[in-house]
C-alpha cells in the first residue's frame, strides 16, 4: 500500500538536486526522514521493497536509503536484486537498521553496501553519510 509519502516521480524529473530514495516499512521512520533530507535533496520513499524496485525503474536514484529488515521482501534482497542489474549495480546503497550485533553488521556490510547507519538515524551522521558518498 503506498501513501501519502510515496512522491510522484514526475516532480523529479528536471530536478538538479541528488535523488535519493528512502526505503523502510515504517511510516514514521520513513516521515521523520524525508523530513531531514527535503530541504537538501529530492526526495522519495518506498513502503517496501517490492515498491522501491517498481520506483527504481521509473527513476534511478543518486542514492538509497535502504531499511534491512522489512517483511515481505528484506533489504537484503532488494540489494541482492539491484547488484545483479546492470542498470542499477552501481546506485550507492545504505543500510538502515536497528539490529546492532556483531553478526547483523557483518552479515549486512558482506552485500558491500556503501554504508550503513544505526535506527533511529542520527541526522548529523545522516548528512555526513550522504555527503562522503555523493559528495554535496
């Protein structure tokens, strides 16, 4: 089900701001988010997993916002998803996630993510993750 804050890609196009797409199954993380990164950037969010690659497809993002644990289809295999493409290996990837062990944090940086950032996301760690990866 998308809401509200799934964006319409059309408001993107034309845009010369960085596109990056937030993936997460909780609507207040993806708010809460998307709120941060407005000002600075074109913003979009996906309620799953299924729904990010459906957007991918429409509108290739500068860079994702990828929670690691969803129901229905994981971060993990989104990522695995993306990295077999030609046409989206190379989208930047971050992996959002509350589960802090040694084993999640190992398991996860094997999918060689661009980074990955602990929820609930610190916005200077935020900004600072996003700015090391495109740069501005």
């Amino acid at each position: 089900m998308i809401d509200d804050n799934f964006i319409n890609l059309e408001n993107l196009i034309g845009n010369s701001r960085p596109y990056i797409l937030i993936v997460d199954d909780t609507a207040i993380i993806l708010r809460n988010i998307k709120s941060l990164l407005d000002s600075r950037y074109s913003v979009a969010v996906a309620p799953s997993g299924r729904h990010a690659l459906q957007s991918i497809k429409k509108h290739k993002p500068d860079l994702i916002l990828l929670d690691y644990d969803m129901p229905e289809m994981n971060g993990k295999e989104v990522m695995k998803i993306l990295k077999a493409s030609p046409d989206t290996q190379d989208i930047p990837v971050v992996f959002l996630t509350a589960m802090d062990s040694r084993e999640t944090v190992l398991e996860l940086l094997t999918l060689e993510p661009a980074g990955y950032l602990l929820k609930p996301v610190n916005s200077a760690a935020l900004f600072d993750t996003i700015y090391k990866i495109l740069g501005r």
